[in-house]
C-alpha cells in the first residue's frame, strides 16, 4: 500500500544517513518507517516472521522441513524474478517504458523492497533450519559450543561490531592504510574473536554481556510514577 500511495525516489535522501527532510516532522517519520536505513517498513516484518517461527517445534522434523522447502523455494522464485527482470531491462527488447517496476523487483537491501523482504526471510528461515538440523546431528560435538555461544550474544556481537567497525576504519584512515578486501577479513577476524570471547564468556554466564542486561532489566516489574521509571518496591524518599 506504500509503495502505491508514497513516492520512493532513489535519489540523495536515499543514501545519505542526514537527509535535509529530517528537518521537518513529515520527513523523520518519512525517514523512520519508508525510506531510511532499516525503515520500519519491511523491517518489522522479519520481527513477526521471527517471532512465529519462534514459538513453533524446530524440533519436529516434518514441519522443519516445510520451512526449509518453503524457504529454499521462495528464495528461488523471488531471487529468479529480479535477476529475470533487470536481464530483460538491460538487454536490446526495449523494456524502458517498464522502468517503474524496478523498485518492485529490486533486491538491494539498501533500498529495502517487497522483493528483498521476501529473499531475505526465505534465506533466514533457510539459515535457522539448517543450523537445527545441524545441532541435531552433530549435538555432541566439540565444536559447536563456541558457535552456540554467538548465537546467544546476537545484541552485543551486534552492538560491538559497529563500534569496533568504526573504530577500525577511521584508524586505518588516519593512518592512511588500504584495506583491501576488508569486508572479508575483518569479518572474519571479528567472528572469530567474537566466537573466542562468547565462549568463554558462556562459561559463566548464560547470556552475553548486553543480553544479561536486558533479560534483567525486563525481568524485573516496573512502576510509573512523575518521578520517572523505578522497580516494583521503589519509595520515594520525598
């Protein structure tokens, strides 16, 4: 419905992280759930798919392998009608009076459209039924542990890979340094001292550092008074 009532212009705005529209209400709510990075919309959408897949039994085969299937099938369908779509633009048919349908069939995940929602929860479900069925068969192995354990440290590993990210390439700029390739052996380098560090860290703790925070934060009642956000038990000293 958006996407037929909102103009979506693939322009500066789009890939600028301070657009000049942010200056007006109409452009930060434009910027939050259409058009910016990780928009409301389809973003919200991978939470709900989550969070159906979450309360469903991965342990029960049949089921796991209709998602498997339904993933591996989507993925197919949707990643083969954008390849199929920009071919036939680019080749000699004459397709330029089609142009208006390349924000429809675009997979770019920068510019987040139906069809990148739709191949990236088709290959997200593909990931989560692979990862089941290989903690299912290979449960005793020694190996798994460690990446276990970065599974349950997603919001820091998350957290701490744009901060260390960052930090990374405004010293190597300031140093002048090329970085080559830096995609691929710097996320390299970090899953594997993230996979060290949550491993030991899951030694003695269940959850990582900023998991434990929010799972104790949340696990704890909470009360609204004028004088802000305290735990169930709180007197005010007044």
């Amino acid at each position: 419905m958006a996407m037929l009532t909102i103009r979506f212009e693939r322009g500066e705005a789009w890939e600028s992280f301070s657009p000049k529209d942010l200056w007006h209400l109409s452009g930060v709510f434009y910027h939050l759930f259409f058009r910016g990075p990780y928009p409301v919309f389809p973003w919200i959408g991978f939470l709900f798919i989550g969070m159906w897949i979450g309360h469903r039994d991965l342990t029960n085969r049949n089921f796991r392998k209709k998602i498997l299937i339904a993933g591996i099938v989507i993925v197919i369908l949707f990643e083969g009608a954008s390849w199929i779509f920009f071919q036939a633009l680019t080749s000699g048919w004459r397709l330029h009076r089609f142009k208006n349908l390349i924000p429809w069939f675009d997979i770019d995940p920068w510019f987040p459209m139906p069809f990148f929602f739709f191949s990236g929860a088709g290959s997200a479900i593909i990931a989560i039924s692979l990862c089941v069925i290989v903690t299912e068969r290979f449960g005793s192995a020694k190996w798994l542990p460690p990446l276990a354990a970065v599974g349950q440290s997603t919001l820091t590993l998350y957290v701490a890979h744009t901060i260390i990210g960052t930090i990374a390439i405004l010293v190597m700029d300031c140093f002048e340094l090329e970085y080559p390739l830096f995609a691929v052996w710097g996320s390299l380098l970090y899953f594997i001292g993230a996979m060290f560090f949550c491993h030991q860290w899951n030694i003695r703790y269940k959850r990582g550092p900023l998991e434990l925070l929010v799972r104790r934060f949340m696990a704890r009642p909470i009360r609204l008074t004028l004088s802000g956000v305290h735990p169930i038990g709180y007197t005010n000293s007044r």
